[in-house]
C-alpha cells in the first residue's frame, strides 16, 4: 500500500535506509566534489548541496538530539533535505516561500527541531506526536524565554510549522501534529512589540540633562582645539 502511495504521489518519499545517502544524486551537481555521508552517520555534511566556494558548508550533527526521538526528527530532516514542499502548501505561504531552501537554511531548521525533541525528552516525551496543541503553545511561549525579536520568532515558527508540513511528505510520517499559529494566525504567538529582545535596540535613551553637556563639550572641543589640531595635521 505504501509503495503504492509513493509511486502516486511524486511529493512523498520512500523510506531512507542505513547506507542511503544524505543527499541524493538528483540534488548534487556534476562538477561538486564534496563528500557525501550516509544515513547512520552521527555527522550530515551539507556541502553537497552548495556550489559556490564563498558559501559557508552547513552540516548537521546529530548528537545534540536525543535518543528516543533521533530515528523521527533524522527522517524528517532527510525529506527536507531531498524533497519538496507542495505547489498547494506553497500558495498559503506568501511570494517568498520555496520548495526547496538552502543547505544553511535546512541546518537551521533541522537545529530548531533538535531544540523542541530536547524540550520534549526533558518532559519524558518519546514522540513527536506527543506534542500537542498545548505542548506547541507551552513550548513556544517558553522558548521566547531567552528574548528574541517579533522578526526572528517568526522564522522559527515558520521551521517547526516545516516540521509539519515535511513529517507529511514521508512514506511513514511520525504524526507530527500542526501548530496552532499556522491555524490561529501567528500574531498572537510572537513576543510582544515592546519586549526587550537581543539584536534590537533595547537600551534606554539618555536624559536630556545627560545628553546635553555631553553635546555642548563635543562642540566646545571642535571650537576650541580645531586651529591646533589642523596645525599638528600640516
């Protein structure tokens, strides 16, 4: 039944086994050189799937995801790596949806996944079916804990909602559930617009009373030092 599948649905993939390769021939281009890996190894190198010599070789490594849910989330990121999305799922997706994204883009992803399986194996949960619509809303309100900005939390929303969306294109999916952002709307998911959040300016203004002195000794600097100052240049 499922070869049967497959063979109807040029989206889905077939299983991957220990000697598959990480990436397939049909992703790879003659001219690159770059080693490939196999399924077992606890190391994906991504360069297979990059051409350009200035482009930073995105690989994968495996021991930061826990045991009980390693075979999933390597199987997933397998069909990320060598599949691709649907035309259908791309039309709700916005102009700038792809596919297929790059080698840098699929290891960020893939690390965003081992991030939720450790926060799942901590709560004793051995399935990515185990999480639910609440755990998805417990784990995204928490892992906004660290402060991040509207921007980049809505990236990562878009990675665990690819982790859905590809769990789907596998001949044995996991049963990953849909987050509820990619039903409700993800306005309501993200940081607060006023929440101290790394990369933004977050520090407070200077008091007038501060700020002002500081300019005036600036200006006082230029007046009174410019005639030596380009004398010592000459």
């Amino acid at each position: 039944m499922t070869s049967l599948v497959i063979e109807n649905d040029p989206y889905i993939l077939a299983l991957p086994n220990p000697n598959s390769p990480v990436v397939l021939s049909l992703w790879i281009s003659p001219g690159n050189t770059h080693p490939n890996a196999q399924y077992r190894d606890p190391v994906w190198p991504l360069a297979p799937l990059i051409d350009s010599p200035s482009t930073e070789l995105a690989t994968i490594y495996w021991p930061g995801c826990p045991d009980p849910l390693l075979a999933q989330v390597k199987q997933t990121t397998w069909t990320m790596i060598n599949g691709r999305l649907r035309p259908t799922y791309l039309l709700t997706r916005g102009s700038h949806s792809r596919a297929r994204t790059s080698a840098a883009d699929i290891r960020d992803t893939c690390n965003e996944w081992m991030r939720l399986a450790r926060w799942l194996h901590a709560r004793r949960l051995s399935s990515l079916a185990d999480c639910t619509d609440d755990m998805w809303r417990a784990y995204i309100a928490q892992r906004w804990g660290d402060g991040v900005s509207r921007d980049h939390a809505a990236k990562v929303c878009g990675k665990l909602t690819d982790l859905w969306a590809f769990d789907q294109l596998s001949a044995r999916p996991a049963g990953v559930t849909r987050p509820p952002w990619d039903v409700e709307g993800i306005d309501d998911f993200l940081p607060a617009a006023n929440s101290p959040a790394r990369g933004e300016n977050s520090t407070e203004p200077l008091d007038p009373a501060v700020l002002g002195p500081l300019l005036v000794w600036a200006i006082r600097f230029v007046d009174d030092f410019a005639d030596d100052i380009l004398a010592a240049w000459a």
